[in-house]
C-alpha cells in the first residue's frame, strides 16, 4: 500500500470516544506479532527500541541503527507505521526537520515528538517547541504526505500523579492550541492518569488526545468514554516479553 494512502488511513483511526489502540512495537519481529493480533496500526516506542539494540532511552541509540531499524519494521508489515522520534535528536528546527525527513523516507506516516530535553525532562519553552513542530510539518508537507505529527508534552511529568491539578491540564492545553496551529495533528500527554483530568483535556484540546496505558489503570472502554482518541502502551509490551523470556529460560535452566 502507498505511504499516501496508509498516512490517510491512520489519520482516519483516531476518533475521539473510539480510540486507535497502539501495542508498541520495537523490531520487525515484534511489528508481525502485534499486526496478526489484528492491530490497525503499528506504533514504535523509543525506549523499546533502544533496549532492543543494548542502548538507554534518551536518544542514546544512533539515529542510523533507528532508522534501520524502521525501515525492516515498515517492509515487515503492511499497515501504517508510526515512530518515536523522542525530541527529534537534536535542538534546532533545521535537524528535528532532517530527523522527520529520514523518518519518512524510511516509511512512516507518523511520529512522536516530544517538548522535553533529553538531558533533564524539562520542558522546553512553548515556542521552541512550536518552532520545531513547524519544521517537521514543513518537511512533511513537502514531501507531500499527510504525515501525522503527535505533539507529546511533557507537562505531566513534571510533577509526580498525585499533585496533578487543573492548572497543569491548563498548561497542557495552551501548549495543544501552540502545537495546533503550528501544524501538530495529536496530543500525547503520557504521565496523566486521573479520569477527570483526562476527560477535562479531552473536552478542552483542539487535538484528539493520545494517553499512555497503565498497569491497573482504566481500560479501552473508560477511556473511550473519557474522550481518548489513542491509547499507547509503551515500553510495557517489551518489558512484559523480557519477564516471558527470563522466567522461560530460568524454567529451561532449572527443570
């Protein structure tokens, strides 16, 4: 299928009330698996994919070995691929439009890009962050593909769950409306896990809204009531692959 007609299929998938379900991948292998699961859609997870390789997360992974890596993932599967750019591999606009540029060369129809430095967590300046959501729009657009670019903020990971308030989901929403007009096409705000903030940020955020699953946490159905339009899952899968894989050698070693 064209990476034109995928990039629109993908767009298609996040409906508020209805949400596109995202069961991170971070190989090929990995890719095959979720989509005989009947998965619409694959998404990729930076943490995932540097543990795969031997590396941290936080952009310690070369962008060339990600790259590849994409690449087998996207020939490997015949739905739409999403990647985790983390925060595009470098400050200026010129190279998080560089980075999106060889992302989409390689086959996705979307990314993740996030408002955070990788060094700290901390968030950038609101229009830092727009800036270089431009670029990435901009090279998108060039290329001619409706590439769906998934603003992330940080905003929630600023502050541990339990002191999230209205006024962090206000902060979160004057980011969306930025990143909105700057070309964003979705909003994750991984960290957020109170129902009623979430519902309160859906009802607010001019993007269909992307949230990280949680263990014990509200499932597809609540959040589909709450006005989720995505939900990821993370480096979750991968760690729950490693525990299989562990226990099942520990058991092969010791029977």
């Amino acid at each position: 299928m064209q990476a034109l007609e995928l990039a629109r299929q993908f767009h298609a998938l996040h409906l508020p009330g209805n949400p596109l379900v995202l069961f991170n991948a971070w190989d090929a292998g990995s890719a095959r698996a979720v989509a005989d699961a009947g998965a619409k859609a694959i998404a990729t997870g930076s943490w995932s994919v540097a543990a795969a390789h031997g590396y941290e997360d936080g952009e310690q992974i070369p962008l060339e070995l990600a790259m590849a890596n994409l690449r087998r993932m996207v020939a490997a599967v015949p739905l739409p691929v999403t990647v985790d750019l983390e925060s595009g591999y470098g400050g200026a606009p010129g190279v998080v439009a560089d980075t999106v540029a060889a992302a989409i060369e390689a086959g996705a129809i979307g990314c993740n890009l996030e408002d955070s430095f990788p060094a700290d967590g901390s968030l950038r300046p609101v229009d830092a962050q727009v800036a270089r959501l431009a670029a990435a729009r901009k090279v998108a657009d060039k290329a001619g593909l409706p590439f769906f670019l998934n603003a992330r903020t940080d905003v929630f990971f600023q502050k541990p769950a339990d002191a999230h308030d209205q006024a962090m989901v206000e902060a979160a929403l004057e980011r969306a409306r930025a990143f909105a007009e700057a070309g964003a096409n979705g909003l994750f705000v991984p960290g957020l896990v109170s129902e009623d903030l979430i519902a309160k940020l859906c009802a607010g955020s001019p993007l269909p809204v992307n949230v990280m699953a949680r263990e014990g946490g509200p499932g597809r159905a609540r959040l589909a009531e709450l006005g989720v339009a995505r939900i990821s899952h993370g480096p979750g899968p991968y760690r729950g692959a490693m525990r299989w894989l562990t226990d099942a050698a520990l058991e092969a070693m010791n029977h």
